[in-house]
C-alpha cells in the first residue's frame, strides 16, 4: 500500500524535513512549489492527501483550498493545511477554506505521521 501525498510548500527546509519524514515511512511524495502547480498536480495526479501550506506566494493555501474543493477531480482528497499561522481563529479560517484538518509548524514528527495516518485511513 503505498500512498501518494501531494505537498504545496515553497521553502526548501520544509520541504526537505517533511518529505524525508514521509518517505521514511513508505509514502510517495510528489511536491509542488506554487499554488497554481499544486492546483495542476492535484487534478493530473489525484493524491490520497494533499498537505498544503497557507504561506504561498502568489495564490495563498486558503484560495488553493478552495480551488482545490471546486474542482470535481480534486474535492474528495483530503486537504491538511500545515502552516506556522497559529494565532486564535487561523485553525477556523483554514477550515472555512475547505481543509479537513491544521497541523502547526514546527511540526512533530511523531504526531505529524500518526495524523496523516488518521486521515487516510478514514478515505480508506
């Protein structure tokens, strides 16, 4: 069983952490550094899970979320927002914007993994 996950993030130290972490643990990982490219690669690839982060350039995580739910190919994927906005409300906001769940950064490797593992689980 070997899951893809799509990852939208624009820095390079995020990026690296976070796909070494999953393919540690037998995840394929296909990333993208944009919103648009994300968006694209969503819809072409269809991930069992999409991590996205909120802090993009150009197109933010919030309007990606919501591209991402209008488009019949990509809605049912699972989207969690993974992003350093941790003030009252952000959590709110990123679920508003379509995202089924929020992981803060820096991330916890452990309860990051068991996370996704939750969420997969439940698509089946």
């Amino acid at each position: 069983m070997n899951r893809r996950i799509l990852y939208i993030e624009d820095n390079e130290q995020n990026l690296y952490l976070v796909k070494f972490l999953l393919e540690k643990h037998g995840y394929s990982v296909s990333t993208a550094n944009t919103g648009l490219e994300g968006i694209e690669k969503a819809v072409a690839e269809k991930p069992d899970l999409i991590l996205l982060d909120i802090q993009l350039p150009g197109m933010d995580g919030y309007a990606v979320a919501q591209r991402l739910r209008q488009s019949p190919e990509s809605a049912p994927i699972p989207i969690i927002a993974v992003t350093s906005y941790a003030m009252s409300g952000d959590r709110e906001k990123t679920l508003a914007a379509g995202c089924n769940d929020y992981i803060e950064k820096p991330i916890n490797p452990d309860t990051f993994i068991f996370k996704l593992e939750q969420l997969l689980h439940l698509r089946g």
